[in-house]
C-alpha cells in the first residue's frame, strides 16, 4: 500500500518536488519563502549531527531531490527547541516543517531503517492510545528492553536510581503493570481518534488522486 502511494505520488507531481511539499507536508508552502541564510542551521543545538541542516533540505526541495530528502535522518533530528523558528528573520515555521517532513516520509514508506526517534515516537503513540494516558512504567519498560531481555535488565539496573526517584514522587507505580489509569471517558476518547483519522485519510486521499 506504502509502495503504491509512494508511485502514485511521483506519478502526480513528475519532478515538481516543491508542488509536492506544498500540497501535501505540513506548512510546507512556507519552504518557498526560505532566502536561504543560514540562520536556522546556526541556532539550531543539534546543527552539527544533521546529514542535511534545514536550509539544505529547502534547497534539494527545490532541487528536486525528492529521495534524498524523504530518506534523510535529518528531520528526525528536530527536538523542538523552536530556536529556528524564533531566529528566522522570514518567519518560517521550520520546526513544524521539519516533522511534517518526517511524517510525510514515514507515509511514504521512505524513512530511515532502525530511525530511534521514529521507534519511540510510535512506542509513545501506541502506549497512549490504550487508555488516554500514558502508562511511564510500560513505556519505559517497553524502551528498556527494546533491544533484547539481556540488554534490558543491564539497561534497567543503570536506570534504577531513576526509577525509585521517579516512585518517590509519584511519578510512576509498580501497579501500573497492572493496568494504569486512563481517561474517564474512554470510548469517547477512541472515538475522537477514529473522527480525526477518517479527516486525515480523506485529506490524504484528496492528495493522492492522480490529477
């Protein structure tokens, strides 16, 4: 499904990159306006670490470099801070840029293997849509020991002081193994989900039909 998507999407835009950012990525109209000074790259904490700082990805947008962009690390990198968004003297909102980029390439089937933000972001998503809430016990059990039971136990001894900090204040209960707590109105809860995805899949829909 990922795949034909994908060819569909290429099949639409034909080599116009940008046109494809600007429908579909969210604010990615604003990638037009970028003059390309630099500013965002300098602010931003983890600057050094990206394959391609921003202002370099708004350029391969406009180079059509449509592979290179959707399969790059980079946007992954983002932490918000919002330095960029703060210090751009367009105004661009580059850090809502930068996830939407990252999504629209997880869509595409075109993020990075193994990407550890990606991991987390959808361990987070999953964790939270059980009850409302998010159950930090699992969570951080589920992180622990994501790369195997020996590496989760030698994980969870380095982590302990933390987690009998975190039980000190409150923070998290052994019992939550047993369930957790969640939001009064649960059903409503999924159904507000539901809603929200059947808007996301008609407006991505829309997008993908072939002009």
């Amino acid at each position: 499904m990922t795949t034909a998507v994908n060819q569909a999407m290429v099949e639409k835009y034909k080599g116009n990159f940008l046109k494809e950012v600007t429908d579909n990525v969210e604010e990615g109209n604003w990638v037009k306006m970028c003059m390309q000074c630099g500013v965002c790259s300098g602010s931003c904490p983890l600057g050094p670490h990206w394959d391609h700082p921003p202002q370099e990805l708004f350029m391969m947008i406009r180079a059509n470099k449509r592979e290179e962009v959707l399969s790059s690390t980079s946007m992954w990198m983002c932490t918000s801070c919002y330095n960029c968004v703060a210090r751009c003297p367009r105004g661009l909102p580059i850090t809502h840029i930068m996830h939407g980029l990252a999504h629209y390439g997880k869509r595409m089937g075109m993020k990075p293997k193994n990407q550890p933000t990606e991991k987390f972001g959808q361990m987070f998503w999953d964790n939270l849509i059980k009850k409302g809430r998010v159950n930090e016990l699992k969570l951080g059990l589920g992180l622990y020991f994501k790369d195997g039971f020996a590496e989760g136990v030698k994980v969870s001894m380095g982590k302990q002081k933390l987690g009998l900090n975190m039980m000190k204040a409150k923070r998290m209960s052994p019992m939550e193994m047993l369930g957790g707590h969640g939001v009064k109105d649960l059903s409503g809860f999924h159904a507000m989900l539901k809603k929200a995805e059947e808007l996301e899949a008609a407006r991505v829909g829309a997008n993908t039909d072939a002009k």
